[in-house]
C-alpha cells in the first residue's frame, strides 16, 4: 500500500547535483520512519534517467515527475556548486516549477535555492543559502530577500537552507513540524548529529572562525592571543609582542582580515568558549573565565550577538550523545 500523497517527499535530482544535498534529509526522512514516521521519500529527475552527483556516485532515481502523485506533501530541491549552468538549464527549472506547484511546502538545500528563485518560487519572500553564495543569490534575484546566517528560513510553505549538511537540520525540523520534538531528537541521536538547529541560528561559517593572515606582525599578534585569550584586551601587550604600535597593528589587521584586533580577540575567545562548552561540563561560570570572557554575562551577550543563541542553549544543542546530557 503506497502511503499518503501528505507523506510523499519528492527529492530533485540532475547531473553534478551535491550528494550530501540529497542523501543527507533522505537519510534523516527514512530514519524517521523508524520511530514514527511515514515518509515516503522518491529520488526524481526531469528525464527520470539516474544521475552522477559531483562526487561522481551515481545515484539511481524512481522515475521522474510521474514517479509521484499529482500532490505532494513536500518537495525538496538540492543544489549543485555551478549554480550558474543549473538555472541556465530550462528543463530542470520547468521541472521543478511543476513539482513546486503540486506541493504542500517546498525547500531546499544550499545551492537550491537558485533553482527556486529562477522558477519564481521565492519572489518576494525571504530565503537562506551557503553564507559564501548569498551574496551571488541576492544580486541575481533582487526580487528575493537574502538572509546570509540563518541555518535555515522560513517563508510560509517555503524553507530554505543554508550549506550541505544544513539539509540535515532542514530534515529535522520538518520531522518535527509533522511529528514533534521527540521525534526529530530521536532521529538526531539515531544518527549521531548535532541536535536540530533552529531555523534563526547562525551558520556558525568560518567567518567567526580564527582567520590566517600572511603578514608576520599579524601573525604574531594572532599567535599572543591565542596563547592567553584571557589577556588579550590589553591590545598594547598584543601590538608589542607583535613589535607595531597599535594603530599600526589595527591597520594591519583591517588590511589582513577585515577585522580589528578587538573583534579578532573575541572571535578567538568565541571559538575556546564553544570547544569548551561542546567538549566538557564545567560550569558556563567555569568556561567564560577560561576563554577570557571574565564573566558569564560577558560571555552571553557575546553568543548572543554572534551565535543568537545564550552559552547554555548552544551546550544543549551542540553536544553530541558522546558527551551525555546536559
């Protein structure tokens, strides 16, 4: 008995299309069959032949648009790191414009998102993409508004996601708006992921991350701050032991980075903060005194303004079942 056309879930595929786009809500989808769900999940493309992902796996498909019902409950569009030759290609776009309108809600992982925007499926709507392409997405088409952080948007039926393994919080959290919490943090510990990341959180890109820098002072600055993270607000001590004066040091570190040195300490000490909290249980108190934040309030509003999350929300989310609960 074939299940409800509500629980069909129409996955797009073509050639050089990002495997982990497809495989990975599949995964999430079919695991939650295990603990409650329905879902009948179907690989189909334009032509309904298989396709070879940009990894070069191959992956075989159940047909293509007649290989669903003539309504779905919900259509997800991969993407594919050229988006440029995807949009460009008419009878993938067509195709997904029919699938959109047959469907309860629509989504789509990373570079998808270029696909619904050419078929006009998120004219004036908000949406998310990989943080590195909002920018290509946003100029392409003015008529979209671009989020650049959210892991993912939601604009009425339609969801967007930010890069590759995002897909898999997008897979979440429509497991739990069909099925609930329980259920998606099941299927999280099935897998072994990362809770479900909510839709507002940001990408955590390696835009928050420690960056290089190929000039030696910087380097040396860089290097005194990730030694005592801690004592890194005495920006004289950093520019000395980087041998500049500290208004040099920040020109430096503008040219190098496009950072000051001051937003360079506190993305090191957001990174010490988040390892530490990911990895251990001391107490938030414990961890912001030993990435350098001081003091738990520091440390908060320091989340807050990067992350949008407070410190001991992220430990709840980000912890992995390894490290037990919190």
């Amino acid at each position: 008995m074939s299940a409800p056309a509500s629980q069909v879930v129409a996955i797009v595929a073509f050639d050089q299309v990002q495997l982990l786009d497809v495989t990975g809500p599949a995964e999430v989808l079919t695991t939650a069959n295990l603990h409650g769900g329905a879902y009948d999940v179907r690989i189909v493309s334009p032509d309904g032949a298989d396709v070879r992902t940009s990894s070069g796996v191959r992956v075989g498909v159940d047909g293509g648009g007649d290989a669903v019902p003539s309504r779905v409950g919900t259509v997800l569009v991969p993407g594919r790191s050229d988006w440029r030759r995807a949009v460009h290609d008419a009878e993938l776009i067509a195709f997904t414009s029919r699938l959109a309108g047959r469907a309860r809600r629509v989504a789509s992982v990373c570079a998808g998102a270029f696909l619904l925007a050419e078929a006009g499926v998120l004219d004036g709507r908000r949406a998310a993409t990989h943080w590195r392409l909002a920018p290509e997405l946003a100029a392409a088409y003015p008529a979209v508004t671009v989020e650049d952080d959210p892991v993912f948007v939601r604009d009425g039926g339609v969801i967007t996601s930010a890069g590759v393994t995002a897909g898999i919080d997008l897979a979440l959290a429509l497991v739990e708006e069909d099925h609930g919490a329980d259920v998606a943090r099941d299927v999280a510990r099935e897998l072994v992921v990362f809770m479900a990341r909510p839709g507002g959180q940001s990408q955590f890109s390696a835009r928050l991350g420690p960056v290089s820098a190929r000039h030696p002072a910087v380097r040396a600055a860089m290097d005194a701050v990730g030694a005592d993270p801690g004592s890194a607000s005495d920006l004289d001590a950093v520019a000395r032991a980087a041998g500049v004066s500290v208004r040099h040091l920040a020109r430096l570190f503008r040219a190098e980075t496009g950072m000051t040195p001051g937003q360079y300490v506190e993305s090191v000490r957001l990174e010490a903060a988040r390892a530490l909290l990911e990895g251990g249980g001391d107490p938030v108190e414990s961890v912001a005194r030993s990435a350098g934040f001081g003091s738990s309030e520091s440390m908060r509003r320091a989340f807050q303004q990067a992350l949008g999350v407070a410190p001991s929300e992220y430990r709840a989310r980000f912890r992995t079942t390894a490290g037990g609960t919190v």
